[in-house]
C-alpha cells in the first residue's frame, strides 16, 4: 500500500539532532511493527494530547540527502503523484555495513533457473525474477545481499535454491577503483576545430555566469560532443565545483567513465550494478566532496555533490532516462529541475534532440547550440533506402535483401566491418505469401497488420481492427507463411550466405554480464568479428573506427504499437546507427531495407534531416495535441481477476473525472491495454491529456490517495508516459 502520509513520533535524546532526510526506524501501526522512514519535519511540534511513540533507531548519522536533492524529492514527489517516502528511498542508496569487506557473496542465474520461476514457491520466483531482471540489464552477477534486500527473501529461500541447481553464488574480491587514480587532467592530442571552440565559448559563459541556464547541444554524431563536456567540466572543476554526468544506459556510462578516467581528476561512478560496498565507497566520496565529476544512469542525479556546478546530459533524447517502476520520474526533466533548484546551468547533448527539447529551444527556454559536422572533416555516411519485397526472389522470405547482401560481401573482402540493426520491432510477425508476396492488410488503413499469437487474431496497430487467418492466399491460393522478423532468424541467413564470416549477436539474450558485452565489443573493436548484429544496443555510442557498412535490417514504423512517439524513436534510431559508420577514414554506408512503403520518418533519417523530421512531426503533434503540445498521465489498472480490473477501472476513471474540467483535459479510456495481461494480471488503462503543464496534478493530487484507497486494484500511476503498452 502507498503510504502517503506524514506521521509524528517523539524523537529520544540519546539519538542526537534530527535531521531532514534522515532514515529512521518507527514502530508502526496498531502492532507496533518495525518500518523505516524519512525525518521530513525535524522541527515538527507535538500534537496537544496524542501520546508519541518514539522513533526507535536513526540509520544515518550524518545527511546523504543535502537541501537541494530534499527540495528535488518534494517536487518529484508533486509532480509525478508519488509518496515521499518512495521518492526519498530513490534518492539513497540503501546503507551499507560500517566496514568496507574485502569479499563478498555474488550470485550467478544458472541456465535451468530462468525455465523453473513458474514452478516455485513466490519467495523463490521472486530472487529468480531479481535475477532475471539483472540479466536483462547486464548487471549479472547480483551481490547477495543486495539481492535478499531487493526479494525481500530470507536465507534459507536462497540456499534451496542453491541446492537445486538454480542458482550460484561465487566469492569475489571487492574491487573498487579509488578517486585519485585517474591520470589527472591530461590534454587531448588535438586542438578543437573551429566550430567546437564556438560552442565551448558560449557554455564557458553559461558556466561563469553560475546560474540556472538550460542549452541544448544538437551535434551530428562525431561532431566531438564529448570533447565539448570534457573541457567544459574541467572550466568548472577549476572554479572547485563539482558536475554530474548522466549516460542514458550503466554500458554506457560505464563506458564515458573509463574515458572520463583519463582527462579529468577524481572521477566517480554510481549505479545499481556496483557492489554495495562500491557504491557506499563512491557515495561517501561525492558527499565529501572529493569527486570532481559524477558519471552515471538516471539516479545518479541524486548524487550527493555538494557543490555542484553543471550538470550535463549525454544522449538526452533516449528513453532509458525514464524510470520504469516506482518513482516513474525522467531522468532528463529532474535533471533540469536540478538545476534549476540549484540555480546552476545544465547541458542537454544528442544528435536526435527530442521533442520535447527541441521545441523547448524553439520556444527560447532552452538555448541552442549546433555542431552540424563531424571532426576531422569526415562525411557523413550516405543513407540508401532500399524495399525488401522487391527485392525478394518470389517463393523465399528472406531477411537481407539483394542490395544489402552485395554490399555486405563487398565490405567483407575489403576486410572492413559490418554491424547490422534489428529494430526494437522487430519481433512482429506479419501474414505473407512468399509465392506471389501478398500481405494481410488492413481494410481500413492499407497497413499490413500484425499476428498475435495470443490473440490468435491478425490486428492493425492503427486502429484496432482485427482479422482472422486465412487458409490459403486469396491472391494466389499458396501457402501463407507467418513472417517473422526474429533475430535468430538473420543469424541463419548469415550462416548460409557468408559461412566464412564470424559474426557476434548482441541483445539482451546473448549479453548476460557486463563481462560478456565487454569481450564483444574487445573482439569487434580488435577485428576478430566481421559482423556484429543487434538490437538497438548496437546504434549507441559505440566507436569502430573500420566499420564501413550499417544495415538496418528493418526500419519500418508503421508497423509499430499504437504509439505516438513511433516516428520519433525510428528517426533516432536510423540517425544513431548510421553515425557507426564511417568514424575514421573508411567512408560510411548505411543501407536501411523496409518492407512498406515511403515512411517520411525514414526519408528524413536518409537524408541527414533532422530539422525537416522535426519541423514534420512538431507540425503533427500541434494538429493532434499531443506531447511536447499537451501533457499526458496514464494510469494502469491491475487486478488477477478480469472482471475485477475492468470495473475498477471503470469506477477509478469515473472518480478522476469529478476531480478534472472536461473542457481542459481529455479523458481516453478505460480501455484494455495493448499488453492485456502480463505476470498474471489483466490490465486496463486510462489516459489523460491536457495543454496546460502541471494542471492534471493540481486536480488530481489532492484526492489520488483517497480514489486509490476506494478502488479495489492496484493502480499504477506515470505522469509523462513514454511506454503506452
Ligand atoms: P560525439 O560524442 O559527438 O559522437 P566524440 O566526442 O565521441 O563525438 O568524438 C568522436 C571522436 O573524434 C573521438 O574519438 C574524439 O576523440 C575525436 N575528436 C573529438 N574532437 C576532435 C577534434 N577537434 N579533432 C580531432 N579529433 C577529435
Ligand atoms: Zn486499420
Ligand atoms: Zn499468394
């Protein structure tokens, strides 16, 4: 249950000053059973006649959460509708023992132990999904005791485990890079060009002012963005102030820590995959001020930096900035409210500016600022569009289409590399006749639509409708085939069409440990690879100076969820994975292969045109009202019970909208999710759209708590969703 209220307690003397933010353990409710919680009113007087339990333990002894990060979790806690305490609990790491050990317990999924979390006790099958999920996020092996922390299980749940070959624990050396150890500010071989001096000059301005300004950095792909932050953090580091870095992924803020490590002073790092004692050890070190520069994911926004003099946002238009659990805040947008409760001014870097970012620097509450080319003089690598079904020879469904397939065997002999992208689509499955390359398509919309095996029902994601399979081609009465676009499919094709090639397969089912993504990237940077194929993994940030060829093996958007943002994320992701191509002197091809049509999102990328795409979709989004032109909150149902989950959300939308004007916000829904069921519960959602930033919140915070409590279902609430499944 949220908890959303305050309580009083009487604080004993022997527990010294409280202080805001301190973590404290209360005896709770009618049984007096032990809770931890936040200090918020240290101050805070007794109520006339109300006998006070009192606190029963204080956790920190001394402030981890400084004013500006409390005042940040209020209006976290505001505005994305969730309680304090789960806010507050984000902004901490959980604590660590007193001593700093030298070893300690690490915990490996075995490969029977993803298969047996439906046949398991739920303690169990929860210390397998932490597993899993770790897995997932390439930060296996899991510390133990971060892990019966996170399961909430006991000891003897994990040794069962143990004994039935789930699960494997190791002992492993506590290795913590110490803040001294980077080399120092050491000079770049390199003067910057002309164009990054320009854009330096202004952020130096911005960073000697010392005052809340937000600048979004446009620059291609190898424009030397990171050059750019490199030399503006050291401007700051020079006036004793301290800057956080946030990377959109822990690979790669892994990866700009290890850059960072050699140009810059003392540099830390901060994410879920650090051992505790890592962590704790990087945390008191940032507190103390002894961290020049902070690197991390989303949550290391929270860091402790107590003189803080820039923040700085790498890749700011991914959606990995958006937490997907509770508390649901964008990394992005607390950044930029950090730094404006700060009063310090914050860069926003991206070749794809989001949205949302560009129209705020259109509309001037961002500044702008361009790096239009790469260094060193390079091109940009040329873009070919290139439509697979006429390409395919009639009777075979294949995934490389003829240009791809040449080309990919020109690169080879000249020893240079290739990566090949599987869009994040690209799971669908399409219903196809391979003989005369007929398609099921939408009566209504002329789209093709896409088999859901769950359904067992073709449906159109643009609008619903839905069609049974058919027996035969009603064009030619072939064979209907079920075309699916999985990666491992590829993989085959690869097999058969380059059996002399080595090639790497890199998604989240291959890279299971940081160790695993590592040696791929050593063997592809090291030319031991002549392919690499992935999913969007492979578009971000990565550096291989003899890759020649990018394919996209398939790019279309139409085919995606009903989702707004569609055309967005495959401009983005078309433009990020073209920029692997061509780094060094080997010049850049990227051939993206679509199975429909004349997608302007793609023609946009092909081009390089990234103000045409955004003057395109920014003309969309006003006509449609929809985000950066409104603001949305979506609200999940969730029940077991089918019938329970549709009628509480039935009388949970009806609740909100007494609370809201009809005339300002639009209601969408109940309606059942586009995922209508996942672990087990049937969902529904609502959704809600309105021009005027914060209003939602106004209406609705003040009785959230309450409509919660009335509704017998457990309710997910995101404010600025990104995920609409
Ligand atoms: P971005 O972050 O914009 O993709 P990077 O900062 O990673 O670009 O720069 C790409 C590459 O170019 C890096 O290897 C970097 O060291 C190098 N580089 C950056 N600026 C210059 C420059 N002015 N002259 C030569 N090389 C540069
Ligand atoms: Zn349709
Ligand atoms: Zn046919």
């Amino acid at each position: 249950v949220d908890v959303w209220e305050v309580f009083s307690y009487a604080w004993p003397d022997d527990l010294g000053e409280p202080f805001r933010g301190q973590r404290v353990h209360v005896p709770f409710g009618p049984g007096n059973r032990d809770e931890h919680g936040f200090v918020v009113e240290p101050e805070g007087t007794r109520p006339k006649g109300i006998e006070l339990k009192p606190v029963s333990k204080a956790v920190d002894r001394e402030p981890q959460i400084g004013s500006g990060v409390f005042k940040l979790a209020e209006w976290i806690s505001d505005y994305y509708m969730t309680p304090l305490g789960m806010v507050l609990q984000a902004c901490v790491p959980s604590p660590a023992g007193k001593h700093a050990d030298r070893k300690e317990a690490v915990v490996y999924l075995e490969e029977d132990g993803e298969g047996a979390r439906n046949r398991i006790g739920p303690r169990q099958k929860a210390i397998l999904d932490e597993l899993f999920e770790a897995r997932l996020q390439g930060i296996e092996p899991v510390a133990l005791g971060m892990l019966l922390r996170k399961s909430g299980a006991q000891r003897a749940s994990f040794n069962s485990l143990v004994s039935r070959g789930l699960v494997r624990t190791e002992m492993r050396d506590v290795k913590i890079q110490p803040l001294d150890r980077g080399r120092g500010v050491v000079d770049a071989p390199f003067e910057l060009n002309p164009e990054q001096q320009a854009v330096l000059g202004e952020i130096n301005q911005k960073v000697d002012l010392g005052t809340y300004s937000a600048t979004l950095l446009h620059g291609v792909t190898g424009s030397g963005k990171t050059e750019v932050y490199v030399r503006a953090i050291r401007r700051i580091n020079g006036k004793g102030r301290g800057v956080i870095l946030l990377a959109p992924e822990i690979a790669l803020a892994t990866q700009t820590f290890k850059r960072l490590l050699s140009r810059l002073g003392r540099v830390a790092v901060l994410h879920s995959g650090l051992s505790p004692t890592e962590r704790a050890y990087y945390w008191e070190q940032i507190r103390r001020g002894n961290a020049d520069v902070v690197v991390g994911p989303r949550s290391a926004i929270f860091a402790p930096v107590p003189n803080l003099g820039l923040i700085v946002i790498d890749e700011e238009h991914e959606s990995s900035y958006k937490q997907g659990t509770v508390p649901r805040y964008h990394g992005r947008d607390v950044a930029v409210k950090r730094a404006s409760l700060e009063d310090v001014p914050i860069l926003l870097g991206t070749a794809t500016p989001s949205m949302e970012s560009i129209n705020n620097a259109r509309s001037g509450r961002y500044g702008l600022l361009e790096l239009p080319h790469r260094v060193r003089g390079l091109p940009m690598p040329s873009l070919k569009i290139v439509h697979l079904r006429r390409e395919m020879q009639s009777g075979k469904v294949e995934l490389l289409g003829r240009t791809l397939t040449s080309k990919m065997a020109a690169a080879l002999d000249r020893n240079e590399q290739v990566i090949l992208l599987m869009n994040r689509r690209g799971y669908a499955s399409y219903v196809f006749c391979p003989s005369c390359k007929w398609m099921l398509e939408c009566r209504h919309c002329s789209m093709p639509m896409v088999w859901h095996r769950s359904l067992t029902l073709a449906t159109c994601h643009h609008c619903g409708n839905t069609a049974e399979l058919p027996d035969y081609c009603p064009a030619c009465e072939g064979r209907i085939l079920l075309f699916g676009y999985g990666i491992q499919r590829i993989e085959d094709e690869l097999f058969r069409k380059f059996p002399n090639a080595t090639f790497a397969r890199m998604d989240s089912d291959t890279m299971t440990s940081p160790v695993q993504f590592k040696k791929v990237i050593d063997d592809f940077g090291d030319g031991n690879i002549d392919i690499l194929l992935g999913t969007q993994m492979v578009a971000k940030g990565l550096d291989f100076p003899n890759v020649s060829l990018v394919g996209v093996v398939s790019a279309d958007t139409c085919l995606s969820i009903n989702d707004f943002r569609a055309s967005e994320r495959t401009f983005q992701l078309i433009v990020q994975v073209a920029g692997r191509a061509g780094r060094d002197r080997t010049p850049g091809e990227v051939i993206v292969q679509t199975l429909y049509g004349d997608d302007p999102a793609i023609r946009h990328a092909a081009t390089h045109d990234y103000r045409g795409f955004a003057e395109m979709e920014l003309r969309d989004r006003r006509e449609t009202g929809l985000p950066p032109f409104s603001r949305m909150a979506r609200f999940v149902i969730r029940h077991s019970r089918m019938e329970k989950a549709e009628e509480a959300a039935e009388t949970f939308t009806a609740e909100l909208r007494r609370h809201l004007p009809p005339d300002r916000v639009t209601v969408i829904g109940p309606q059942q999710a586009e995922l209508p069921r996942i672990k087990d519960r049937f969902r529904f959602h609502v959704m809600l759209i309105c021009p005027v930033p914060g209003l939602i919140q106004q209406c609705l915070l003040p009785h959230l708590p309450e409509i919660q409590r009335s509704v017998p279902a457990d309710i997910v609430t995101d404010i600025d969703p990104l995920d609409l499944m």
